[in-house]
C-alpha cells in the first residue's frame, strides 16, 4: 500500500492498457445476445480462455439448465493471504441492440472513436470482466503473485433476469465461498464522481396481453367489434394513474423500511434534474418534482411500473386501416427489498380480474428480488477508501442501486457483503444504442480493483 | 332484357372466365403498396394496357400530383344509347400485405386454392375492376357493342385516403360526367347474400405520437423519469372510456340524422352477431350487445374510434429494460355524414391539450367525408332488380357502408346516383392476411355488371 505502490499499480496498468483493450475488443464481437440465445457457447469457450491464458482455472457449470456459469479460480501468490478469497461476480451475456438503425457504429464491432469505446456490452458487463482480469495481471506483475484467492463467477443470463443462477448458487455455495463481493457494475456520474452501491433493486419483468380475435379485421367492423388494443390500453390505465401512482393492489405488500443509516447515505448522493434532463433531452419535469418527492428517495427506496414496449396492429409507414387482433405490453416493475416478483404478478393478475380484464393475460417474463447488503461491514468502508486513493475524486455509496441484478441469491447464499463498482460513465448507455465506455475509466477501473485486492486482507482482519 | 339474353351473357361469361382470370392474375402479381410507394408507375401501364387491349381509350391524369388517376373511356355501339353514360369507379392501389408470416401463399403470387384466388388486392379491389372489364367483353361479343357509353375513374390512392382525387374530379368534372356510377365494392355475406350500398363512411385517421426524451433509456430511471408509453395510454384512456364511448369533445358536431326511409332500409339489413363472432373468432361479446345497440345501427350510423396500431420501445422476444423515449398510436374515426375530418382533428387535439397532454402530438393521415346517395333514385332500383335477377339470391341495399372511400367528392362534383357492389364474399379479409375472393362469385360479378349495364339506359328514361 502507499503512494509508491499505487504509482507502481498505474505504471503497470498503463503499460498492459492497449492489450487489454485489444482483448477486450475481441470479447465484444461476440454477440452473446441471452434474450435471442444468441453465440453462448461461443463467449463461454472465449472467457474460459482469457481466464485460463492469465494461469487461472476454471469450471464451466451447465449441469442445472439455462447458460453455463463459468467459475474462476486464482490462488493466492506465496506472499497472499491464503485464508482471504475475495469473489467478482460479472456476465458474459448483453442486451439485443435494437433499435440498430439508430447505432452510428456496428454494435458488434467495437469501434475506438475520441478516447471512447464503442460496442453492445462495453460498459454493461464485459468491459468489467476485462478490466478485473488486467487488475490481475497488474498485482501478478508488480508482486509476483496475488494477495488473496480471487473467484469470478461469470453467468449468461444476467440480461433476461438469472432465472437459473440460483440453483446454481445453492449447488455450488462451497465452490463460490469468499468473504466479500465486487458486483457486477457501476461507474462515474455526471461530474465524474465515482457512484458504487452496496444493494440493488429487484425485478418483476411482465407482458400483458390481450386477444381479442383470430384475425386481424377490416377496420370499419369497430362499430360493433371490441378492439384488443382499447382493452389494453384501458387496462393499463387502471394499474397506474397519470400522476404516476401504481394503482395495483398489493403491489407494496411486505416491502422493508430503510434504515436511517440507509436514509442519511441516499441523502448523500449527488442529483442533478438539470443534468439528467439535459443527459436523455426530456420533454417533461422529471416524475419526483412533479409530486414533491425526493429523486434520489424515489431512485433507491420505491419501486417502479414501466412501460418498456407497445405492440398492436399495424406500426408501418402510413394509414393501414386495420382491427388489430391482440396486442402485447412489455412492463418492468423495479423492486425494493421485501417484495416478491412472484407476489407482483398474483397482484396484477388479481387486478386485471377484479377490473374487467379478464382477457388481458400477464405473465411473469423474469423476476428478481432486491438486496441490501450490511451498510457498516468493514469491506464496504476499504472499497470506499481504495476508491478515494485510487480517483482522487468524490466517492458515493449507495445502499442499494436503481437497477437490477441477481444479488439476492449471492446475498442468501453466500453470507457475504457485497459492493457494485465498475468502468462505466453517465453516458455509457447501457440498453440502449451507442454504449460506450471511456478507455481513461478503464484503466484507471484496473487500477482500482488490484489497489482494492492489495489490501483486501487486512481491512477485514 | 329477359331470361334467353341473361343466358347468353352468362354462357359468353363463363367461356370468358379462365382467360379473365389469368388477366386478373397478371394483374395482382404487381404489388402497388400505396402506402409504401411501390410500383405505381408500372401499374398504371398495366391498367392503361388492359383498358385498350379491349377498345377503351385512356388518358393518365397526372397533372394535379399524387398518383396518377387513369381515365378509361368505351363509346356506346350502334344500336346503343350514345346519351347515357355509367361510370366505374376502381382503385388499383392495395393495402400493405403485413403481417406477412400470416400469409399461408405468397400476397402477390396469386394462388388458386379450392375454387378461390388468393392475392393482396383479389377483392380490394383488382377483382372488380377485371370483372367489370370482363362484363364489357361479353357484352361486346353478345351484342356486337355496348348499349351505353362507359367510363372508368381508377385511382391509385385509396389505400391511403384518396388525399389527392379531390383536385382531379374539380377539374376533370366534364371529363368524368355521367349519369350515375358504380362504386368499388360489395360482395356476398355470410349467407350468400348480396349485401350493397348506396353511400359511405368517412374517415379521420390519425396518428398520436408522444416524444418523451431524445433516446431510449435504461428502465432504471423510471423512478424518476417520466415514460412517453404510459403518457400516451393515458391520453388514449381519456379520448374513449372501457365502455367504448368515445369522450372527444366536438366529436359528434353536425353529423345529419338518418331519414326514416334508411332507418327502415338499416332494419332490413341481415345481422348475425354468431356469424360475425366465428368469422373472426371473436373472444368477446360484440360491442353493439354490451351497450343493448342494434348493431346494423351502429355499423351505418355510428362514427367509431379505433387503434389500428401501437407501438413503443422493445417488442422483441424476452425481456429488454428500457424506458422507451416515444410512443405511437395509430388511430381510424369511421365518420358519418355531416362529420369534418378536419374538424375530428381540431377536437382531439383540443382534447389533449384540455386534458393535459400537450407531450402528445395528434396528425391528421388522412381524412374523407362521408356520403349517401338519394336512396330512392331508379338507377338505385335497376342495380337491385339485375342483381336479383342474376343472382336468384336476397339482396340487400344499406344507405351508407361501414367502410370508406372518397365518395363525397364524387357526390359533390358529380352530382350523381352512386351504388357499390362487387365480388366480394363474407371471407374475403380485405386488408388482412389471406385476402380471397371466390372464382364463382367474380363470374356471376360479371354477369350482373353484363346484365345492368344492358338495361341501364332504360332504367333511367
């Protein structure tokens, strides 16, 4: 630790930065695309090898269904701590990148433009993996070995919700035992403060739909013909109002007070509706200042209904005068922890019946519950001063985080704290076209990560 | 006139037949997409073509913009009535053939299948205008000429509202003068019987669009970002409730009340709710039977408010978590007469505005009004007594249909009886997939057309 040494971890991280770049470029050509099961065992062959060509092992687990999960090993070095194991959870598996014709480079072929790169997953998660991998080969270079026992957990079907990792987690937990977590993401925000969380929300990801006929019809039969697309969008209308209150009864059953440590640390986080407003171009004020609520409150602690897709009848160019058939909604409800994705669809179901529709089904696409991991563990106050050292900028932490993952499984099983950091920046764009990820972020997120395992050890002593 | 020469039309017809449906083949094979801009020019050529390949002069009409629209011009013979005039109007543009995986032939590879020709376009409405092309051969070859003067108006932008016919019928009303027409369509119903009209709905259709940011957002934020698919559901639910009343303000201006000569034609109007139901494998009752409205009302004369379409974010396979930045609806007002499509227009966006929706932007796609002829005119009764006569089946005449089409321009210019019927049949799935038309039904087509035309002059004396 020191100075010296965290110079030495830079020195070295730049020298390996344009290799790990051009590795990573070759990770992103792969379009591990889960939800369209799309090139698995093609990523899953590609992170064994990147794992092993750096002396690690590894398992690939594909005995419990679903994508493999591809377990790493690293030892500690001669000098490490043998009895510390330190576990990074990453994905090899990315979002579809539709809409592509709004891509201004192929997301399948990583483009370097301006000192940022350019590809679907290169924030969310593979530029992660890439850059926990090169901290590796940094600590193997300056010290010739590791510090503690390192074990990545790596899954493919992060994307479309983790549906088969708990199984897996359960099976293995022996495998998977460490004391603490890095999770999977996280990154700079607007003004390049360095924004980590210690939880993250849960998901309860729904399609609705409603078939209101076989065929498609002529349109003028609408005189007497009822419409799949009005008894959708009346429906919807009846789960949340428009001053964006969820309407659905039951949806905030069992859901778990925040501390006030929890409370004080949200009120902590930097929020700029001015700056968020500018980042997407919003039309409209932002939800939270139109009903006098707190956005950060709203961000950690409440949980969310949203539309993410609409389809009925004819979308083309033009009029097509047409009674469409049936017509589907995509809907991603957010958890907080205490509520259950399971319960969340009882709830919707049992509301479309008590309001009418019964010919508007859901369906449970993915669910996930939400975590906190302990606030006050001494892991968490480390990956914070590390963070500091490492930046030399302002550090935030939040209790839990506005997107999802499958922490909850780790949390049950494992018994560990865990912390979300990573190499993303406010406009990395995650889901949504042009993702990128700045090459300075990832060389100084290696940094970072070797500077957190040289001292892993002794901070939980 | 009499029984022997409505035999011989219906041998000369029939000798007829296999060389009319290889042309009416030729004809369907070219697929002229209105809406997407396809293949006008080549299918004007082919129209011009098969008019003079049977006597007709043509002239393209070009001149005033949009597609062209195709005048079509056959002289009474010698011992015809040089003073009268019928004219034809036809459309030769069709409807967008999607969904296309619901097509169980190729849409523009017309496909003789049990009897039926299925094409895009069979019986809306290249069929009809082969058949009255067709009639005018047989009459050619049985008489020797034609008894009246005959005219054709085709048009190629009905498919999308006929935004630019209005100019042309000012314009060429001279050229297009005469003494009473027939419409595009009409066809048999459930029970084989002959179902026509005397008039039409007219139409506002629409497209909303909510903007809510300038890119796709990861769905996250949505606990603080407003959703433009959730703006425009609630828009949708304030413009029609889940009883289907339509709540646009100014909606219902002008429309003219219905004379008790067409309430008691609308009665006689057969109606099946079954029929309709296992037509289209309706899941619900109809509309009409919720609310206690006889249905045949409701389809001459009630306006209607339906999406046609929606469309927001993700609708691909799986789960994508995205806050989608816009939404789209596409919405159809079947009018009626005294409604403006304009003033439709002025309301909903007045509507909107009122209700708070100023995000969401409403566009006029295209607009008709509506139109009925004067029910008791005795070309009116000549079309029905031919088709009695040539069909040996019950025949029945609405006062307006529960489609559109631009005869209020025709009306208004042309100052003329107007009838609609065609080759149609219950199953035809005008503007969906596996669009068909029976082979009997377009021969006996001819005949009536053959059979009318023949004692049209006499009618109107």
């Amino acid at each position: 630790m020191g100075e010296n040494y965290l110079n030495s971890l830079k020195e070295n991280a730049s020298d390996l930065l344009d290799d790990a770049i051009e590795q990573l470029k070759g990770y992103l050509s792969i379009p591990t695309i889960s939800a369209q099961d799309s090139a698995i065992p093609e990523t899953v062959a590609h992170v064994v090898s990147m794992i092993e060509n750096i002396g690690g092992e590894t398992k690939v687990l594909d005995d419990l269904g679903g994508n493999p999960v591809v377990y790493g090993f690293f030892a500690a070095g001669e000098n490490g701590d043998k009895e510390r194991t330190l576990l990074f959870y990453n994905h090899y598996d990315v979002q579809p990148p539709e809409p592509l014709e709004e891509w201004n480079t192929d997301p399948f072929t990583p483009t370097v433009l301006d000192g940022k790169l350019f590809a679907r997953g290169a924030s969310d998660n593979k530029g992660d993996l890439v850059a926990r991998l090169t901290a590796i080969k940094v600590l193997q270079k300056v010290d010739g070995g590791l510090p503690c026992n390192i074990k990545f957990l790596i899954e493919g079907e992060e994307e479309i919700g983790s549906p088969n990792l708990a199984p897996y987690l359960q099976k293995y937990k022996d495998l998977f035992k460490a004391d603490a977590c890095i999770w999977e993401f996280g990154g700079k925000d607007e003004k390049d403060r360095i924004s980590m969380v210690a939880g993250i929300k849960g998901m309860a990801y729904l399609e609705l739909t409603c078939v209101g006929a076989d065929i498609d019809m002529h349109s003028s039969v609408g005189a007497y013909v009822d419409n799949a697309a009005w008894r959708l969008v009346h429906a919807l209308g009846t789960m949340k109002n428009a001053s964006n209150e969820i309407l659905v009864e039951g949806f905030y059953d069992g859901i778990v007070d925040p501390t006030n440590t929890e409370m004080e640390a949200v009120k902590k986080i930097p929020f700029s509706e001015e700056a968020i407003s500018s980042l997407y171009g919003l039309k409209r004020p932002l939800i939270t200042t139109e009903k006098g609520v707190d956005p950060r409150e709203a961000m950690v602690f409440h949980p969310t209904m949203t539309i993410c897709g609409l389809e009925s009848g004819y979308t083309g160019k033009g009029a097509k005068t047409v009674l469409p058939k049936s017509a589907k909604a995509k809907i991603d409800c957010r958890l907080v922890p205490g509520q259950d994705p399971n319960h969340i669809l009882s709830c919707v179901q049992a509301h479309l019946e008590n309001h009418g529709f019964t010919d508007v089904k859901a369906e449970l696409i993915n669910g996930q519950k939400a975590y906190r991991s302990d606030y006050n563990h001494p892991f968490v106050a480390h990956v914070l001063k590390t963070a500091e050292e490492t930046y030399q900028t302002e550090v935030v932490l939040a209790p839990n985080s506005a997107g999802t993952g499958p922490m909850y499984e780790f949390g049950k099983q494992l018994q560990l704290p865990i912390v979300s950091t990573g190499i993303g920046w406010v406009e990395s764009k995650a889901h949504a076209p042009n993702e990128s990820i700045r090459i300075k972020d990832f060389e100084q997120g290696v940094v970072h990560m070797a500077y957190m395992l040289s001292g892993f050890s002794k901070a939980l002593q």
